[in-house]
C-alpha cells in the first residue's frame, strides 16, 4: 500500500527518556516507556507507525524500535450498552420466585 493512501491520524514528538534501558540484558523499566494517546474516530484494516527522527541524531548511525503497541479502547457508548446487554440476559437466567398460590 502506498504511503499516501494512508489517512493522517496524529502526529508529534517523543520525549524519551536519557535514562531507558541500556542493553539487552537491562531489565524493562516502565519509567523508561511513553504512552502516546490520541482519538481516532475511524476504524481502519490497516495502521502505519513512522518514526522520522532518532533522539541523538549527531551521534547516531542507527535506530532501534522495540514493544510498539497499539491498543483501541471502545467508545464510552458502546462500553455502556453492551453492560447493559450483560445485565438484560443475568435477569433472564436469574431463577424466579413461585408465587405460592
């Protein structure tokens, strides 16, 4: 697929920082991560992640990416109406009272 048939969704800089791992055996260190947050009211089949930029780009002759993860979190709305779908059928399996007559 060609570059320019993908869709903008964000775009900035990263602020990594001086302390993240060093090495392969360095054990992984949360406060060395970066989480990026940004809307995205669109649902695509494909996403593309383009790093432009190194951090140390006088000293650098390569690049390293390493545990990229997108995640996608349900609309509020759509987290709502499916416990509301869960709590319809726990009342229907919920076992009834006789009405002793």
């Amino acid at each position: 697929m060609a570059l320019n048939s993908y869709a903008l969704i964000t775009s900035g800089l990263l602020a990594l920082p001086s302390t993240r791992n060093a090495g392969a055996a360095a054990a992984l260190d949360d406060a060395n991560s970066q989480t990026v947050v940004f809307g995205n009211g669109t649902a695509y089949d494909h996403y593309l992640v383009v790093f432009t930029t190194v951090k140390d780009s006088g000293s650098a002759n390569s690049v390293q990416i390493a545990e990229v993860q997108l995640n996608t979190i349900p609309e509020p709305s759509t987290a709502v109406l499916g416990a509301l779908g869960l709590t319809f059928l726990a009342a229907l399996r919920r076992p009834r009272r006789s009405s002793g007559i």
